[in-house]
C-alpha cells in the first residue's frame, strides 16, 4: 500500500479558483429545503417567509489582494465593504447586513485599526447597510479581512448566473479597464520608489484610473435603476475577474453562446490615452481582462431592453447564442475571435 509520501500531489494552481470551488461543492451536500442556492454564484439563497436572504463571504489577504504601500487603510476599509456588496447587487437584492472579520499583526497600532474602520463605517453609510458584528486574532502575515454581506430580494427578482436565455442582450455598466490600469500605475510607481525613495510620484491626471483601483464603488444605483424600469435580469454577475472570464461563467452556466462587440465595450477615455501611451496596451485588452471594476454584467430579454436603453450608465455589447456557436469575439476590424479569459487568478 503506498504511503503519504508516494500519492500523487495535486498543486492548487491546477484547480485554479473555480475549478477548487467545483471540488468543493461536489461533496457539499444541503440538507435543508430552505437552502435555494448553495456554493457556485456570487452569493448563497436561502429561502424565508416572506424573502430570499442572500450571503455572501470575501476575503481580502495583504501581499495578495492589496498592498498596504500604496492603499490607504481608510480607502481599504471602504473597498472591503464595496466588493461585498458588489456580489449581493449580483444578485439583484439590497444588502442590508455586514460582519467584518480581521486579523492584523502587531505592526498595526490601534490608531491603524481605527482608520480601517473609518473606510468601513463610511461604505456601510454608501450603502445604507448595518456593521453587526465579527471576530478579530493575531495573524504572523499582516493583515486579513474577511467580510460576510447578508441582503434580501423578493423571490420573483432574485438573479442568478446560469438562467440566461438564447437571444438574450448581454449590458455591462460604467466603464471597463480603469481598475486594472490605476493597479499598473501604483505598481509601477511602487517600484521606481524602491529604486528611488527620493522620487516623486507621476501620478498627475490620473486620479479616475488610481480612484477605480482603491476605491472602486458597488453599483447598487443599477439595480435600483432596473427595479424603477420593472426589469429583472435574466442572468447577471459582477465584473471582479475581468468580463472575459465573467462572460465564459455564465455562457457555461446557462449553456449558452456568446458575440460581443469591441467598438461596445465602454472604455473612459483616460483608460484609452494611459492604456495606449504609457504601457503600449490595446485597451480593449484591459476592458476584457483586467478586473476589479465591480460594475454588473447582465443579460436582459430584448423586449426589457427597450425599457432601459436610454439609461446612460449601461451598455449593451452583444448578445446571447446558441452554446453550439461559441463564445466570439467582433473586432473593429470585423475579425471574430474566440474569447478566452486572461483574468485575475487567484491561486
């Protein structure tokens, strides 16, 4: 019989992020017919009296997630609490709870847990959401925050990643790339104070890009906005990861096809001028592939869409398929591209 050492070893990176979570909820068994949804979208659905109540749990790790060199510990608070949110607006409901969960080293004082909770404390005041409790320890790592957001959605709203439909039209909200643009600004001006400490940052004209990396915001005022058109998405997610990889999520998930556009892929112009002056990337590129934006992905049926197509903060970039057809991708030059997703990795 072979011993511990003589099995085979499985690296993490293999799985990659959703690949583990698969392996996870494969053996993850309900046991309770109050449990809609468990592992596999942006938030957990359990089913009360009256609403569905929807969880869901993110951590933020230092040296990982962020770098405490560069984000303010107020704008992180404030982050922490957004990117939670971000998945209850995923799924259509209105967060109502938080619990914030940290474990800090002792280079932190109690002034630097203070300003924490200050970005904290301001984002539960954005978003009109309760601090109602958590757990603090020690950590030999830095810093950690772990963060639960508990919201509700009547039961004829809720929105989940795998019910879009064939022909369905495929809107993002905002403007996509700039998070991923202000993360390759503060790194590179990171390194060239490494070299340099005495050098002052180049950071003049580029506040959006750094602002969307920092402090990005959870677009609760779209959800809001659909509800006041009586529209409720067939399928929806929040751009964490990069809209590639989001859009192949729920193309798997609804069995589904996809063709976007590049000349819809909203883009801010600052993203376009840095993208392409200061590091030589086609801006489409980070719009696909960069990441932490937290604006919604969504599909709508088509007679919904001409009730919101006049709404200026959403887009429509394509549209759904048949799964038989692909996942394509239109470019300006009228090429059509499989997608494929370049995104965050988390492991």
């Amino acid at each position: 019989m072979a011993n511990q050492s003589e099995s085979k070893r499985t690296e993490i990176a293999e799985l990659g992020e959703f690949g583990l979570i698969d392996r996870i909820k494969k053996d993850a068994k309900i046991h309770h017919a109050s449990t809609l949804k468990g592992i596999g979208d942006d938030a957990a659905v359990i089913k009360g009296e009256k609403e569905l109540t929807v969880i869901s749990t993110d951590m933020l790790v230092e040296g990982v997630h962020f770098d405490l060199r560069y984000a303010p510990l107020k704008h992180l608070g404030f982050k922490a609490i957004a990117v939670n949110v971000s998945d209850i607006a995923a799924m259509n409901a209105i967060p109502k709870q938080v619990t914030v969960s940290i474990a800090f080293s002792n280079r932190f004082s109690v002034e630097a847990i203070d300003e924490l909770y200050r970005g904290i404390n301001l984002a539960c005041e954005e978003y009109n959401v309760d601090l109602v409790g958590g757990d603090t320890t020690s950590s030999n790592v830095g810093l950690i925050i772990s963060i639960t957001a508990v919201g509700t959605v009547e039961e004829d709203k809720i929105t989940y990643r795998n019910t879009a439909q064939k022909g369905d039209v495929i809107c993002v909200s905002g403007d996509l790339g700039a998070a991923y643009l202000g993360l390759n600004i503060l790194e590179r001006e990171k390194q060239e104070f490494l070299a340099n400490p005495n050098m002052e940052p180049q950071l003049d004209g580029k506040n959006y890009l750094i602002e969307r990396q920092l402090k990005p915001s959870a677009r609760m005022d779209v959800v809001y906005e659909l509800r006041e058109k009586g529209v409720v998405p067939t399928a929806m997610m929040d751009i964490s990861d990069g809209l590639a990889s989001e859009l192949l999520h729920i193309c798997s998930q609804s069995d589904l096809g996809v063709v976007i556009y590049e000349d819809r892929l909203p883009i801010d112009r600052m993203t376009v001028d840095v993208a392409t002056t200061d590091f030589n990337i086609t801006p489409s590129v980070c719009a696909l592939n960069g990441g932490e934006d937290y604006e919604l992905l969504f599909t709508v049926k088509q007679e919904d869409f001409a009730k919101i197509e006049n709404l200026p903060d959403i887009t429509p970039i394509g549209y759904t398929t048949e799964a038989s057809k692909g996942r394509k991708f239109v470019t300006r030059g009228q090429q059509v591209v499989d997608i494929t997703a370049q995104g965050w990795k988390h492991f």
